[in-house]
C-alpha cells in the first residue's frame, strides 16, 4: 500500500498540472431571451394574440377521394308529411301536439 502511494506521487508529479483556475472550455455566450412574440391584429388588439399561439393542426392530408365525396346522405331531407291542426289550421307534424285542441284558443291561456 504504501508503494502504490508512492508510484501515485511520482506520477502526479511527472505529469504537467493544468492551473485549475482557467476553464478548459470557455462557456458560451449567454443566449437572448426572446418572449413569445403574440400576433396582434391592429384593429382587435392584444385580446386574440394568445390565442392565435396554439391553433389546431390536421393530421392527415386529406386524399383526393375523400375530397371528391359528397356529403349528399347526410343533408336534412323534406319532411313528407304535414297535416293541419284541427282547432287553428295552422301547419304542424303529425303526432306533435300544438295547442289545447279547441276551437279559437290558439295557444292562448285563459285564467
């Protein structure tokens, strides 16, 4: 052990020691902080700028043939059956209930 100590000390002092106040490595220059830069439109002012940072984004590119699709099934389709109201004759669906059901009160309450 004491020979090990030795050869330690001989060695340590064969090598040239680097002065250890000096970096090896000079640090980088410190980096501007830039602040997250908001868009602000002149005539709303500063009230949509954060929201304009995050805004949804698609997936997928949509294909050709899904842009050729038409959305033709899912449009509203006319109603065939409408019937008059017995007491007002107004136009109503069938099996809806409009008013009371008599004659001249048309959805006016009487107390």
């Amino acid at each position: 052990m004491a020979a090990a100590g030795w050869l330690r000390c001989a060695a340590a002092a064969t090598v040239p020691r680097l002065p250890s106040s000096l970096p090896l490595i000079p640090p980088p220059p410190p980096a501007p902080l830039f602040e997250a830069q908001s868009l602000v439109v002149p005539g709303l002012g500063a009230a949509v700028g954060p929201a304009m940072e995050l805004m949804a984004v698609p997936k997928k590119k949509v294909s050709k043939y899904k842009k050729g699709l038409r959305n033709g099934p899912k449009a509203l389709k006319p109603v065939l059956v409408i019937v008059r109201c017995r007491c007002c004759g107004r136009v109503k669906l069938p099996h809806f209930y409009y008013c009371s059901g008599e004659r001249g009160n048309t959805s006016e309450s009487s107390s």
